[in-house]
C-alpha cells in the first residue's frame, strides 16, 4: 500500500461522489422524483464510493484506484445506456423499464439536454479521470 500523503485527485473524487450522492437523494426525498430501474443501478454503484474513497483518503491510499476504477466503470456503463435510452438512440423495451417509474421519464432538462441520467454520466466520468490520473501519478512516481 502506497502510503504517502493523498493527493489531490482523491479529494476531488470523493467530493465528486458526495455531490452525486447528495444529488440523487435530493431529487428522490426532497423533489419527490421517484427513481427507475436505471437509476438505482446507478446510484448501487455510486453510494459506496463516497466510503471507499473516504477511507482511501484516511488510510493515505493512493492505489485507492484499484477499488473505485471497477465500481465507477460499471456506473458510468449503466449511466451513458441509460442516455442513449432517454435521447432514443436505443428505444425503450419493456423488460429494461418493466415496473416503477419510465427510465425516460423527463424530471429536469436543464439547457435543453442537461438531464439526471446525463449528470450521472458526467459524475462518474469525473471520478473515473480522477482515478486514471492518480494511477498514472503512482506508476510515475514508482519509476522514480
């Protein structure tokens, strides 16, 4: 375990993951937006980043990548099909959305395009670069 002082890239991705989380809560328990089938794959894969990364931080684990990179991955996969999906790049079938709430369901579009599944994609792209950073830096720094 690389343990030197953490680095800035951890910070950002864990405030990344946060505001995700936060995010999502807001809009199921404060706006009242019920989440489809996509979402609550999305936020399974989103919730336990913010602790991986917090203890990554804490215990000064800068190989913290190894454990977000496959989490957030899954989470931006199941977030850009959930895109395509609302935009109907991919039409809706009934056995990906078949109980609850529509996973196209229009909740906010800020901007004309700027939508929850698309922040989602953004958030986890966020802490996916965060991490592919970090890991370039320990590989850089293990050259040394």
């Amino acid at each position: 375990m690389a343990k030197t002082s953490t680095n800035p890239l951890a910070y950002v991705a864990w405030t990344q993951a946060l505001l995700a989380t936060s995010g999502s809560l807001y809009f199921s328990e404060a706006a009242g937006y019920l989440p489809c089938l996509l979402c609550w794959y999305q936020r399974i894969a989103m919730y336990p980043l913010v602790i991986i990364l917090a203890v990554g931080i804490l215990r000064r684990d800068n190989k913290v990548y190894q454990y977000v990179l496959p989490l957030a991955i899954i989470g931006a996969l199941i977030a850009l099909y959930h895109v395509l999906l609302y935009y109907g790049v991919f039409a809706e079938s009934e056995q990906t959305c078949r109980a609850g709430v529509s996973c196209t369901t229009e909740y906010i579009e800020y901007l004309g395009f700027i939508t929850i599944p698309l922040l989602s994609l953004g958030a986890f792209l966020v802490i996916i670069a965060c991490m592919v950073l970090l890991w370039k830096s320990v590989r850089k720094s293990a050259k040394k």
